[in-house]
C-alpha cells in the first residue's frame, strides 16, 4: 500500500481542498461518522421502522440484521476490513473484537489505546475506512457488487492518498510511518 500523490486525483484534489482544511477528513465524511454516532444512517433497522423497502438481512455479510452499528463494528466482513488494515498498520490490537457492538465505544477506546502521536491519524483513518464500508455497503445494495474485502482496501488506499494530498497530515503520517513501502 503506497500513498504517494498520483496524476489521476489532481482533479479530485481541488473538490475536497477546502474542507480538508478544516481537519482530517472531508466534512461528508465526519457528517456520516456523527450520523453512525448518533444511529441516524439509513440501514434496514430505521428503514423497517419507516415502513420503507430494506434490506432483510445485512447485505456485506447475509447473516444479521442490518444496523449502523453491525455494519462498522460487529459485522464479519466489517471486521475482516478492519483487521486487514489494522494488521497492514502494525495495530493489530485495536481490531474489533466480535463482542464489539457500537461503533463510538470501539473508536473512543482505540484512540485512547495508541501513543498520542498518532491518534489524530487514527481518527482520519477510522472515519475514512468507516465511509468506505459504507460506500461498499451501497454499491453492494444498489448496484449489486458482490462484498469484496480488498475493494474496500483499494477504494480506501485511492480515497486515502487523495485526502492526504488535500492536506490531511495526520493520516499521511500515520500512512507513511507505518506502511511498508511498495506493498
Ligand atoms: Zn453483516
């Protein structure tokens, strides 16, 4: 995983340059974090309630009810992204664990688990790789995609790079210190 500027993210570069500027993440990207916090995103729970067409089982991996919730933290494909990337970062202890159940809970703890050096890295990459399980999540649902644990990975590697070119040095840091070069 490298993250090193490529060509083809200078035209993204100017659409996500201001609010990079404000922190480490795009504000769509910290707004659905707040909605999965708050358990305001638009997953089959909420749907059922509505009365509105939903997904009947969780659609990443056929087993469980769709939660905001299950979908970022208690899901095994979920879990599976995170320990790819924890793993690839040299943190494989702040993985979720199966018994993991709120997101917020998983996040606070990890941030307060590593040196504090990197938990503003951490925080970017928590909201990052969280916005893309729900973008596979959607394309999954939408679009019929079949759940692809290193889609995910590689949507998240091509996202990373270029909030990291939009000035999200944490993340960038992070990244770079603990990435192998070239793999
Ligand atoms: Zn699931």
């Amino acid at each position: 995983m490298v993250f090193i500027p490529a060509s083809r993210h200078i035209m993204r570069f100017s659409l996500v340059l201001l609010p990079l500027a404000l922190g480490g993440a795009p504000l769509r990207c910290k707004f659905f974090a707040w909605l999965a916090i708050k358990n305001r995103v638009c997953t089959a729970d909420r749907l059922a309630k509505r009365g509105l067409p939903h997904p009947a089982v969780c659609p990443l991996c056929d087993q469980a009810e769709e939660t905001i919730q299950h979908v970022l933290v208690s899901c095994v494909f979920a879990r599976q992204v995170w320990t790819l990337i924890f793993h690839d970062l040299g943190l494989p202890s702040i993985v979720p664990q199966p018994g993991c159940t709120r997101f917020s809970n998983w996040w606070g703890q990890s941030i307060k688990s590593v040196e504090k050096a990197i938990r503003k890295g951490l925080n970017s990459l928590v909201i990052l790789v969280a916005w893309e399980i729900w973008k596979h999540r959607n394309a999954c649902v939408f679009e019929g995609v079949v759940p692809c644990v290193q889609q995910v990975r590689q949507a998240m590697v091509e996202e990373g790079t270029v909030w990291c070119l939009a000035g999200a040095l944490a993340l960038h840091d992070l990244l770079l210190w603990r990435l192998p070069v070239g793999s």
